[in-house]
C-alpha cells in the first residue's frame, strides 16, 4: 500500500482526444499503472496513475491546460470476490469516507491494483495496513514515501 499522485485530466468528448493524451505519455516512455475515464456528456475525466509522476507532470505541463494532481491510496489487493469488499468495509468501520474507487483488471487469479481518493489517507493505511488480516485479504504494508509535488 502506497500514498500515490494521481493525475485527472479534463478532456472535451471527441475523437482522438484520449489517444493524444496516452500517445503524448507513450512517446515520453510513462507506464499507466491504473486508469479511469468517466465522461459528462460533453467532457471527460481522464485519472491516471503512472510509473513517473514528474515525466507526467512535464508531458501535461508543455501539451494540455486542464489537469489537475492528488495523492491517492494505492493498494494491491487479491483479484477475487470480496477482497475489494473487505478493504472498503474496514474503512467504513473507521468512518474512513471513501470519495471514489477503481480498480485495475489484473490477471484472473492474480492480483489487482485498487485505488481509494480518501480525505484521510494517513487514517486510511492505518486502518489497512500491518494487520494479519489485512495481509491475508491482499493489503500489502506501506512502503515508500509519497512523491514530491512540484
């Protein structure tokens, strides 16, 4: 489990928009860990979380106006009924508010990365982290430090 930045980018509804945006971060040799995209009719919300948070920053910096970072909670997880679940009701428990969630697909039987945007992340990998049984439902313990922000 990590504390990662997030990048949403705001993108108008049309072709070629999106394949411009993962072309741009391809050509700059930037991984995509976990994406989302969610559309408004008109507009869409692009997150993502990649391998390089500063070549990102540097590539939607130079090509895009409308973007925007957070940190978000990073976990790896059991890809298997309930594992997502049980880490959503442990934060519940807590009062831990989850404001939204997605998941990579990961490999059948393999595991998958979970995202969390929570208001409280330190809370948050408490809750989570360094227990028996958060370990035996895929939870990982914290590693790293969160990236710098620029």
């Amino acid at each position: 489990m990590r504390i990662d930045t997030q990048f949403s980018i705001f993108l108008i509804n049309k072709p070629g928009v999106l394949a411009a945006v993962t072309g741009a971060l391809a050509k700059a040799r930037v991984n995509m860990l976990a994406l989302t995209l969610m559309d408004t009719g008109e507009h869409g919300v692009l997150r993502i979380i990649t391998s390089d948070a500063d070549t990102t920053r540097k590539v939607l910096g130079s090509a895009y106006d409308r973007w925007t970072e957070t940190q978000v909670l990073v976990m790896e997880m059991d890809n298997r009924p309930g594992a997502f679940a049980a880490a959503a009701g442990k934060l519940a428990s807590e009062h831990v508010n989850i404001t939204y969630a997605y998941c990579s697909a990961g490999a059948a039987g393999g595991k998958t990365t979970a995202v969390f945007k929570i208001n409280d992340l330190k809370k948050a990998q408490k809750v989570l982290g360094g227990t028996k049984a958060a370990h035996d439902e895929g939870e990982g313990t914290v590693k790293g430090k969160p990236p710098k922000r620029s």
